[in-house]
C-alpha cells in the first residue's frame, strides 16, 4: 500500500501548480549568476541595466541563466536602442557540445521592431513556432527606443507571452521541458556596436519546479528505437512491456534531442515473477548486443541473477530487492555531476561517485558518466517487465 501510494504521489506532483515567491534574476549591479555562451558580444551593467553591444564578425551571442526553470513565469524589461538590431529573451533553452559545437538552442521570444516583438521562435532548431504572426494589435505592442514589458509564462507544453500587457503569442510544444533563460545579441553585419538592454529581471516557478517532460505517450513506441528483436516490445493498458528474445528499447525522441549529461528520471516500474531487466543511462543506440556505453539500473526482483533491482549492475549492486513481483514500484535516477543516486519507493538503493579514471570491469570499459540517451532492457524470453509514466527533468550540468 505504502509503494502504491508513493507511485501516485510522483504520478500527480506535477500537475498541482503551487505558485512560489518572485525571485530577482538580477542584482542591478553584477553579472553574478549569468555566463555568456556563443559569440564575443559584449555584455555589462550600466545605469541598473544589463547592456549588450553588438561587435563585428560575431555569431548570436547569449547571457545565459546558470540556473535551469521548467514551469515559471518570467517578466522583464527590455529597450532596443538601434532599430536595426534583432534580439531575444531564450527561455527552456540549451547548450551541449554534441548539437552544433555547443550552439544555443531552445524557444526565443523575439525582441524586434517591425511586428514580431514577443512571438516565438525555435532558436538553431525549427524556426518560427508562432505560425499565426498577424494580429495588429499584437504586432503595435512593441515601443521602439523605449523601454517594454515582457512577460513570459511557461506549465507544461503551453508558451505564453504578454509585450506592455497585451497577448502576443500561444503555443503548444513538448520538445524542451527546462533550460536556461538567455538575453541574445545578434549577430550582425559590419561593426555598427548596436546595443540593447534589459532590466527588472525576475522570475517565480509554477508548480513542483516543473521541469519534467514524458518520454512515453502511453499509447505508442513513438519517439523510442528498438535494436533486434523488435517483436520483443510492445505498448499494453498504457506500458511498454518488454518480453522476448534480447532486445533494448532506446529513447530516440526530440526531449533533449535524446542527448542527457545530468538529469532526474522517474518511472513507474512492475515485474513479473523471475524477470530480469534493467534501464540504461548515458547509453548509445547499437543494433545488437547488450549495450556497451552507460549504466545500468537493474531491474530484477526475482530471476536466478544475485543482482536485485535498484544496484548500478557491476558497479554498486544491490543484494536484497527493495520492491516485489507483481506490484508498480517508483523508481528514481538521478545523475549530477559525477554522482549517482537511485531510489525505488523513495528510498536510496545506490549512491555512488565516479572516482576519476574509474576502474572497470572487461567488457565494460565504456561504463563512464557521458551524454547519452535511456535504454529499457527486454533480457530474456522468460523475463517480463512493464515501464509507464517515464518522465525526464533536465538539470543544469555541473561545472
């Protein structure tokens, strides 16, 4: 009963909007908790404003939040000096050095003369997301050379954005759940050290943090990858349920584009009576074979294999099951930095440091911290295992 009620504690924390106190995101006086990433545009703090001035030859340049937000509503300031500069205000935004050598990416709220203030752009991936850019009420809301309200509210997969308290933009979108919020300078031609500004930066989480973004529909394998036996995986009463000849189910959907460092996964787990499986982080897809890159979390309550769930298999392992056949169990990853923590049921069964150059067993040389995607284990004919409401929250990769 205990378990059951913990499952659906984690299955509903996320959709109670509990709203929380304004936080500043600027002090008026210091960069402090921003790093720029991208381009040589110049940043500083004048008059109680962050200033950016464009300089020649640079791509985008972005100051970026060190700190990540998911659910939140963010309101601002922002005055363009020079009509002829183009900025923006990224917000569930990312950088890694696996998409584009580390380019900024994510939803942009347009800074702009001309119409398009406060509409949403998909910043070095899709493009404009705000399809409908006509209304003229939305389109005059923009004051250029003075100084104009943002506001910015995101829960869930809903994008909302208010320029001098009109409605500017809405849309619907599930690719980014968290990131960073970013203040742009674009590039631009020549060397005219355009500049822009923003001030009265704050910003308040929605909900339980937010953050979380679904890796599974409930319905179908979309946005999963499997190797060999496909026939081996299937979607039943709302699981993925894994049964057959060895096969492992890689998640190859567009939340983060598939590519995690540091992150918390949750996942709802049962097993059949003497089922082996397990679920794998910072791994790669590979068309056969057990998975040679990342963890495994094992999953095993039962089988013949000394290794019960909740262990990092081979690294840390666990010797007595923490959950039962037959019954849902909540299970916790989370990785931060170099360190490891599982929890099944809320309970820490694994805590575990990668120590620098970590020694591994033959075979499992590539066992390391890295990016890389999730995988789910189907391990054996015998073995049946169901995985629902997997979700991921992204966190800020630690420097």
């Amino acid at each position: 009963m205990r378990a059951l009620a913990f499952a659906l504690c984690l299955a509903s924390s996320a959709a109670a909007q509990v709203q929380r106190e304004w936080t500043s995101l600027f002090d008026g006086q210091s960069l402090a908790g921003w790093r720029q990433i991208n381009g040589t545009a110049k940043y500083h703090v004048e008059d109680g404003a962050i200033v950016g001035t464009t300089t020649a030859g640079s791509p985008n340049s972005f100051l970026c939040s060190e700190r990540l937000y998911g659910d939140f509503e963010l309101e601002l300031e922002v005055k363009l000096f020079d009509e002829g500069l183009n900025s923006g205000v990224q917000i569930r935004s990312e950088s890694f050095p696996t998409y584009q050598d580390g380019r900024v990416h994510g939803y942009q709220v347009e800074v702009a003369t001309g119409g398009e203030a406060g509409f949403i752009y998909d910043e070095a991936r899709r493009g404009w997301l705000s399809t409908d850019r006509d209304d003229p009420r939305a389109r005059a809301a923009f004051r250029s050379g003075e100084w104009n309200r943002y506001r910015i509210v995101c829960v869930g997969s809903v994008l909302r954005t208010w320029v001098n308290d009109v409605p500017v933009a809405r849309v619907e979108d599930d690719w980014s759940p968290c990131g960073f919020i970013g203040l742009q300078v674009h590039s631009v031609g020549g060397d005219p050290q355009w500049r822009v500004a923003w001030r009265a930066l704050r910003v308040r989480e929605l909900g339980d943090g937010g953050g979380f973004a679904s890796l599974f529909d409930g319905r179908s394998l979309q946005g999963w990858r499997v190797n060999e036996n496909p026939a081996s995986v299937r979607v039943e009463d709302g699981a993925i349920v894994v049964r057959g000849e060895r096969a492992h189910l890689f998640y190859d959907g567009p939340v983060c584009q598939h590519s995690f460092r540091d992150f918390e996964l949750h996942a709802l787990v049962l097993t059949k009576p003497g089922a082996n499986s397990g679920v794998y982080f910072h791994t790669a897809f590979q068309e056969s074979g057990w998975p040679s890159q990342g963890y495994e979390v094992q999953v095993n309550n039962t089988q013949s294999d000394w290794r019960r769930t909740g262990g990092l298999y081979a690294i840390q392992d666990v010797k007595e099951a923490p959950a039962k056949d037959e019954q849902w169990f909540a299970l916790e990853v989370r990785v931060e930095g170099q360190r490891v923590t599982v929890k099944v049921d809320g309970k820490v069964t694994a805590d575990y440091t990668e120590p620098p150059k970590a020694p591994r067993p033959q075979g499992m040389e590539r066992r390391l911290l890295q990016r890389g995607t999730f995988a789910l284990q189907c391990h054996d004919p015998g073995s049946e295992v169901r995985f629902k409401q997997l979700r991921v929250k992204p966190l800020a990769e630690a420097r």
